[in-house]
DNA sequence: GTGTTTGCAAAGTGTTTGCAATTTA
DNA sequence: TAAATTGCAAACACTTTGCAAACAC
C-alpha cells in the first residue's frame, strides 16, 4: 500500500509545503502520511506518536496538524461532535458517518453527483462543499 | 412574517413533542419559534434570553436546545468549528457557511442536486445529508 | 548565531453533570 | 404529591497560549 520510499521523501514533502521538517514534524508526517488514508483526533494521532516513541506533546500536535492543514496537507472534516478530525485525504470526496460507531468512512467522490452549486456572492469563492452523509440504526 | 398568532400555540407544540411546557421553554420556544427562521449557538441564545428579561441558565439553555432537537423541532448543523449550531429550519436543505464573516445561510433544497447516494450498510439509513458550501474570500 | 519550534503548564472555550430547591401536572 | 425541571457551580473535554529551553539552518 505505501509508495514514494524515497529516504527524504517526507522531509521534501514538508519543505515543498513551506514546513520547517523539524523531528517532531517528521514523525508526525511519518505516521500521517504513510500512503494510508486515514482520519484522526489529535488526541489519536498523539497517542499513536507515544506509541511509537516519538515525545511530542499535545500542544505540540495540536500545532502541528493545524499547521499541515493550512499548507493542505490536511483537510479538516466537520463531523459536527464538537472535536476536530483530520483527513490525510485532501482529494475531493465526501463522508459517511456512522452515528452507532462514531466512524468516518471516505465515500468516492463521483459517488454522489452535486449540480447546481449556487454562484458564491460578490468577493467570495466556494472554498469547497463538504458532504457527510449521517447513517442512523435501522 | 409571524404566523400562527394563536394564545396557546407555543404550549401546544411543546406538548405535541412530548416536551412539558416549562416557563423556561416557552420563553425559549418564544424566540427561536416565532416564524423567522434562525441559526443560533447556545451561547446566542442565552444572550437573547436574558435580553428579553427572561431568566434562564446557560445549561438549562444546553438542555433545551438539545430536547428540541431530539424531538425534531430544532436541527444541529456541522458546521465544523468546535460549536454548536441550532436551526430552527428543520426542512430538507443546505448551508453555506462564509468563512470571512462566519455566517451561516440556507439555500433551498433544490439549489443543489445529490444523486447516486450509496446504499447504507446493513443495519444502517440514512439518517440525513448535511452539505455546507464554504465560502472563502476571493 | 538567529529566528523558529518545542514542551510544559496554565488559561481559555464550549459543553455537560450533580444535586438541592423549585415547579409542573 | 410525585415526578420532572431548574439553577448554580463544579467538572469536563478539547484546544490554544505564554514563555524559557532546545533546535534548525
């Protein structure tokens, strides 16, 4: 499943981004942005580091990720819950969420069909158009 | 733009959801239910509340917004930035969320078109579709 | 070296909860 | 009167910030 093994491939990926690749930032981006889409907490993701023997704070990761995701690298999905998940899958495509087990699944972006997106107002862009589809129990 | 003028019409929707009729939550229901259609966070309601004189805790506001919800009279949208967003349009439609002014607005239903939404996996349906449209600056 | 980044702990948000006092039917 | 609801404050979960020490270039 993982591609691009390239020795300084995440440290290129980080520098392209304009990120300093500092050790806490390449750990991260090891486990990030490992070929894997994935969707994760902070809290997740910090966890994840620990485990790996990689000492980086929370405040650090919380940082962090924020940082990745305005360089795009990241894409933030509002679930709604009231915390922050983040997506290593910056391609468009939409979401469903599963209310019984609390996860995320990536839907194919040419799963559903969006037409007719309104003309955004005058000084406005469409930034993008997030789709989550919620699955409730039967 | 108000409808249903009637003495008894706040009493009666709180009672046909199944929702006792409280001082509180008919002061509440007052000012979300007064037929202009809003987007409010707690914290916003709280504030008007109190404004109208009327003496409500935040977190009999929390509990409220949240029974309304469940009870279908108020929907919650994913908007994403850590809050949340209670709309008195309970109606099939989409948002558009502008990231420069942070303000949430409806858009008909039929302004956009979804097709080829997957089948739900066993066990699951489709509860509801959220769409927001970000908008960004230009 | 110089400016950036880190870690920690502390503060900040937004939200929920426990429980005695009150209110509703 | 019995059961539900309220208010308050405290707890809670998540996130951000301030600043000295550490690091990258």
């Amino acid at each position: 499943m993982r591609r691009h093994h390239g020795k300084n491939r995440l440290p290129s990926l980080l520098l392209t981004s304009g990120i300093r690749p500092t050790r806490q930032r390449l750990a991260l981006a090891a486990l990030l942005f490992d070929g894997v889409k994935k969707h994760m907490t902070a809290e997740q993701v910090h966890a994840l580091a620990r485990r790996n023997r990689a000492h980086i704070s929370l405040a650090t990761v919380y940082n962090n990720l924020h940082q990745f995701t305005a360089a795009g690298l990241l894409r933030e999905v509002p679930v709604g819950h009231n915390r922050s998940v983040f997506d290593t899958n910056t391609e468009a495509h939409c979401h469903t969420f599963d209310e019984v087990t609390g996860l995320l699944h990536d839907i194919p972006s040419d799963a559903v069909h969006l037409s007719r997106v309104p003309k955004p107002p005058m000084g406005r862009k469409v930034a993008r158009v997030d789709i989550v589809i919620r699955l409730a129990a039967v």
